[in-house]
C-alpha cells in the first residue's frame, strides 16, 4: 500500500525510496516489530483473562521432564496471534501486491486459521485431540490445492511455477513438471514445513529462534531470484515479481524478533499451533515459489533433525520395540540428558545459523 507513494516522488523526493525492496523490508520488519511489541502485553493479558492455558503431560508420560516443566503450568498459549497479525499488517502495508504475496498471505492466514481451531478446541473446549489428524491433512491439502490453482491460472506465474529447480544444478530439472507431480510435491512441502515447526515447538524461544535464521535467509534468497542480474549471476531461477516475498519474509524477522521478547525464557506466552503451522507454512510456500523448496532441507536443518528424530524413534520402536532417543523430538532428549533448556535453545539456534549459512552458500555452489 505505502509503496503507492512512490508515484509521488515529484512532490516530494524522499518518497523514492518506497520503490526499493530493501528499504520496504527493513521497514517491514520495524513495523512488524513495533505491532509486537505494542499488542503484545495486550494479547498476553486476553490470553490469561480466558484462561487460554498450555496444557502439559504428566510425569506417567514424560517422567521427569514434568517435573522440569512444571512451571510452565498456566502459560498461555495462542500467542502466534501475534505473529499473524503482526506480519499480515506489515505485509499490507509495504508490499506491492501481486500473486506470489497474496498466495503467501492466503497459506499463511489459512494455516493460522487451522492451527487457531485445534488450539482452541484443546485449551477452551478442553478437547485434548483438538482437529484430528486427518482433517489437518484435509485441510492443508485444500488449502495447497486453491494456491497452486491460483498460480497456475495467473500469467505472472503460470510458466514459472511448473519449473523444477534442485540445489547445485544450473538449470531447471524439469520446464513443465506435470500436475501430478507438482501438487504432491507442493502439498509434500507445506505439510512438512508445517509439522516439523510444530514438533520444534517445544522449550521456551526454540521454535521462533530457528525460524527468524530461516526467514532472513529467504528474504535473500527471495530478493535475488526478483532480481534478474543477481539471478542470472548466481544461475539461479528468475521469478520476476518474487522479490515482493522479501517484505513478507522480513516481515516474519520483525514478528519473531518481538514475539521472541514475550517467549524467551521463562516463556510468558506460547504460539501454540496457531504459530507454527502458519510458520510451517509460510516458509514452505516462499520456498516453493522461488525455487528453493529442496534448499529448506539444509537452511531449516533444525526443523529436519526435529522431524526425523520423532520417525526415526516412532519407527524404531515399532519394529524392535527399542528407543533411539530417550525422548523425542530431540531437543527433550538432550534435556533428559542434563542439559538445561537455555543451554538446548541457544545450542540448536547456533546450529540454526550454520544451516543457514550453507543454505545460502549453496546459491553459488553451481
């Protein structure tokens, strides 16, 4: 919206400015950040009046880490509220619009929607299975489908969406991936963004931490593929229009960085579902859009370690009736193993940024 003024430039010079990606994304981010901060004590306090509390295993389930989590009884959750209505404000505000934002802004709001049922179905209607997982998959299947039917329906996009790129490779894969491979492949990804942030979420800061370190990683990588010289210096996919998607990724830094504030530990909120599925899913469509969907793998290595370890440990005991880990996703196993949770979260957020250094050094590996 504000990049309309732009066309102004002639009554007053500074207006300029609001052509230039990186300035729309600073200012994003400090917006967002600001709209965290300001409604942020405000929620918290909703949050507490209803009673919207993280519920939390026993130590029949979990043994002792009840007892090490015992003062997180009463912490609210939901809070990615914040985070939603801080990135989708900002976004609004800074981004010209265009079919790569919308599609983001669609997935992500309808991913919080998703995550807002199943968060207040557990903590208010006290129904401890919340949305069941197969009308998740339901859901997020619909909600893949309506997005990539609008991408491929849109001139802007149409042609460029049916590319196939893979790391280290010059060139597109594929030209024209056929539908059946594509939908299954975009689904694959949003579903597994979604639920592999969801299992990080489990100590106070974790989750946000490693997804600020994504998030500023792909609003660089979101610049470069709408920028047709870097592009084309880089031999990466040009996606003309895709640069917009740095405002939004810039966006999520400034949301994380304030909601960080208020979840940093000791934790006076939880995103709750609510976060991380629309987190999960965010990064997986900006991913899937600018051709570096196979790049999440290593710049979100945090959320793949998470992930295989609660299959590796589900599918080790299934078949040998013995555990991997002595509890999974794996950032409990190192807490079973004496480490302390600010030891756990500053650790994997240090692994967090190295994975997304290679992830970004793996743009001019070619």
């Amino acid at each position: 919206m504000l990049s309309l003024l732009a066309e102004f430039e002639h009554v007053f010079g500074p207006f300029r400015l609001f052509r230039y990606l990186t300035f729309r994304g600073v200012m994003a981010s400090g917006t967002a950040l600001l709209i965290g901060f300001v409604l942020g004590p405000w929620l918290i306090a909703r949050l507490k009046q209803l009673s919207c509390a993280q519920g939390f295993r026993d130590a029949s389930e979990v043994g002792d880490l009840a007892e090490l989590h015992s003062s997180k009884a009463g912490t609210p959750t939901m809070g990615g509220l914040l985070i939603v209505v801080s990135v989708v404000v900002s976004t609004l505000l800074w981004a010209r619009p265009n079919v790569f934002v919308l599609v983001a802004l669609f997935v992500f709001v309808s991913l919080a929607a998703l995550g807002f049922l199943d968060d207040y179905l557990k903590v208010v209607r006290k129904n401890s299975k919340g949305v069941s997982g197969r009308h998740k998959l339901l859901w997020q299947a619909a909600v893949a489908l309506v997005a990539l039917v609008v991408l491929l329906l849109m001139d802007q996009s149409g042609a460029k969406v049916r590319e196939f790129w893979v790391p280290f490779v010059k060139d597109p894969v594929m030209t024209e991936t056929p539908l059946w491979v594509l939908f299954p492949f975009f689904f694959l990804v949003l579903v597994g963004a979604s639920n592999a942030i969801n299992l990080t979420d489990g100590l106070d800061g974790l989750a946000i931490g490693c997804t600020i370190s994504v998030a500023l990683t792909y609003a660089l990588m979101a610049y470069a593929a709408g920028h047709a010289i870097i592009a084309e210096y880089l031999f990466i996919s040009h996606v003309p229009g895709s640069g917009e998607l740095a405002i939004i990724c810039g966006a999520l830094v400034g949301a994380g960085l304030a909601f960080l504030w208020f979840n940093a530990h000791p934790a006076e909120v939880f995103m709750g579902d609510t976060g991380s599925l629309a987190l999960g899913g965010l990064v997986g469509v900006v991913a899937f859009l600018v051709h570096q969907p196979l790049t999440l793998i290593i710049v979100g290595g945090i959320f793949v370690m998470e992930a295989l370890s609660v299959i590796i440990q589900v599918g080790s005991f299934k078949t040998r009736g013995k555990r991997v880990f002595r509890m999974a996703p794996i950032h409990h196993h190192f807490e079973k193993q004496g480490w302390k949770e600010t030891k756990v979260v500053i650790r994997f957020w240090i692994l967090s940024l190295i994975f997304a250094i290679a992830g970004l050094a793996t743009l001019k590996l070619r």
